[in-house]
C-alpha cells in the first residue's frame, strides 16, 4: 500500500480530466506500474515527475492514488522506445513496471 504523505483523512481525488486513449491505433506501447506496498506516494510521485514526459504532481497523485487502491495504473502510452526507457527508470526506482506493446 503507498501511505499518503499528507497527515489526515486522504479523500479521493476529483477527475480533472478524462483523456480518451482510443483503441490503441493512436500509440505503439504503454507503462503499467503495479502497487508493491514499499513506497510513499510521496515517492511514486517525485519518480513519476523525474521520469515521464509532461507529467505534473497532480497528475502523478492521481496515477499513485489509482496504483494504491485499483492495483495499478497505465502512466505513459506512445511509442515503443520511450516505454521502454521509462519502464527501466521505474523500475531501476523500485516500482513492479510491465510495458506492453
């Protein structure tokens, strides 16, 4: 489970945006990362934001938030060298990544 780094009651975050990820036509590849119970999301978000591209700490909370209480979350879709540079960053940073092509 990640532990909120905010003390007090942590309430679901608000959808701020949905963004439609197709049927995969529009991407070669995504980064699924797996909750493994060993991180804060503290942590989760600060590695989200040094690795992915345009990711911000909003966006990082909602993708650790979706992680510690769905199992995982899907943080990055294009093309297949960039996964997979990602995925190796996320994992070298501790994270259980699966790239799927």
């Amino acid at each position: 489970m990640l532990y909120p780094f905010i003390c007090g009651i942590v309430k679901d975050p608000e959808t701020l945006e949905i963004i439609d990820i197709g049927t995969g036509k529009d991407f070669e590849a995504e980064v699924v990362v797996y909750n493994c119970d060993c991180h804060t999301y503290q942590q989760v978000v600060s590695l989200f934001c040094q690795v992915i591209p345009r990711m911000n700490p909003k966006k990082a909370f909602e993708l650790a938030w979706q992680i510690d209480h769905h199992g995982s979350a899907i943080v990055y879709q294009g093309d297949i060298k960039d996964a997979d540079i990602i995925g190796k960053q996320l994992a070298a940073g501790g994270l259980r990544v699966e790239v799927r092509y």
